[in-house]
C-alpha cells in the first residue's frame, strides 16, 4: 500500500494502515475553507497531504489572529479522536492543497486500539498548545519584520515550496497587523533580495537571510515537532 503524504499517516505500519485506510477520504482543501469552527462539534478529522490550515481566534471587532499551523506533519481536530466533542479553534485554510479527511468514529476507535498512534496524536496537540503559546509571545514581543520572516519560513516548511500563494490582506490578518505595516515590510524584504513579491503570489529567494531575519521563535517551534513527532 502507497504511504500516505502526511507525516502522522505516514508513521503507522502498513498492517495497521490498511484497516484505517478505508475509512479516509481524499478531499480538496481550498483556499479560505472552514474546516473546523471555535465551539462547533467536530464531525471530520484532517491530515493534510499539502496546503496549511490556520487555527485562528476571531475577536468580537471582527478581527482574527493566528495561533498555530497545521499542514503535511500535523493533523486538524484529532483531540476529537481522544474524546473531545468541540472545536476550540476555528481551522481556515490559508493555503489550498489536498487532505486525508475521516470522521471522528472511526479514528476514534483505531485510536483506542493502537497505542502508539494515540501518542502520536497526544503530542501532536501538545505541539500546537506549545505552538501557540510561542505566537502570543512572538506577537507581544517581537517586530513584525521579524514575525513576518518567521511565519513565511513556517510557511515554507509545510508547502514544500518557495512559492507561496498570499495576499497581504490575509498575512495582515495571520499576523495580526494592518496591511499597511505588512505593504513596508515586504517591500523592505523585497529590497534586501529575500523575497520577490506580486499580487497575490511570494517567492522566497534567500532562505538564509531570511533565517536571519526571524526571530528565534522559528527554530522553537520546529524543535518542538523534531522532539515530540520525529519517528
């Protein structure tokens, strides 16, 4: 049987995959889709194959700001496969690719009958939280240059790519600034040979330099996936 594009998938032996693999189904993830909704049941578990996701948090003024990324490592809603019931986060997609789609049932109970995949998923979600509490720290303190050079690198890492389908509105919003800063920004890049920016499309040139230009919340939190999910 073909391994699975996606990470978690990917580390299930194949006697075990084969009893999970009737019960996935390859779905579209397009750009802009809700995929899970903050307090809503879930009813589907996603393993990206490509594309990213986006847990996001939206505030009464209608803003929203992310809080983690999900894409070919990770999985979307799998604390409903350990007995949650809701949604915490709302889960749009930001990048449009391909998943492995499967209700929470089935997961649920394969789950349950094979431990180690229930680990996986444990420290997958322990990932995200740890995740998401490096976002609110690099929002409080770091520069939006240095958070905007973060975040497309993280980027990069889940598409497999240097070409990255964004407009500045929606990085504006994943960052959590106006689009205005993220216009100076990118032009400032832009011009330091980094990344070459058209509407609606981003090329990163220079992957080192804009290694130096992150913060050290980059490297946190692949160290974090490369200490709790490497096989």
């Amino acid at each position: 049987m073909v391994q699975s594009p996606n990470g978690l998938l990917a580390s299930i032996s194949p006697d075990a995959f084969a009893i999970l693999a009737p019960h996935l189904k390859t779905v579209n993830l397009t750009l802009g889709d809700v995929r899970a909704e903050a307090g809503g049941k879930v009813k589907h578990v996603y393993f990206p194959h490509s594309g990213v996701i986006s847990l996001v948090v939206e505030l009464s003024v209608g803003d929203m700001i992310e809080t983690a990324m999900v894409g070919r490592d990770g999985v979307l809603n799998a604390s409903s496969a350990l007995d949650g019931q809701v949604s915490l986060n709302k889960g749009v997609v930001q990048l449009a690719g391909l998943a492995s789609a499967i209700e929470v049932k089935p997961l649920r109970a394969f789950a349950a009958k094979y431990e180690d995949f229930q680990s996986r998923l444990i420290r997958h979600e322990q990932v995200l939280f740890a995740q998401s509490q490096q976002s609110a720290a690099c929002n409080a303190i770091h520069s939006v240059e240095n958070r905007m050079c973060r975040w497309l690198l993280r980027m990069r890492d889940l598409a497999g790519s240097d070409d990255l389908t964004l407009t500045q509105e929606f990085l504006a919003q994943m960052l959590g600034v106006r689009r205005p800063s993220v216009s100076i920004v990118a032009s400032v890049l832009q011009k330091a040979g980094l990344i070459r920016y058209s509407r609606g499309n981003i090329r990163i040139l220079d992957v080192k330099g804009m290694q130096d230009g992150s913060c050290e919340c980059y490297e946190t939190v692949k160290a974090h996936y490369k200490r709790l999910l490497s096989p």
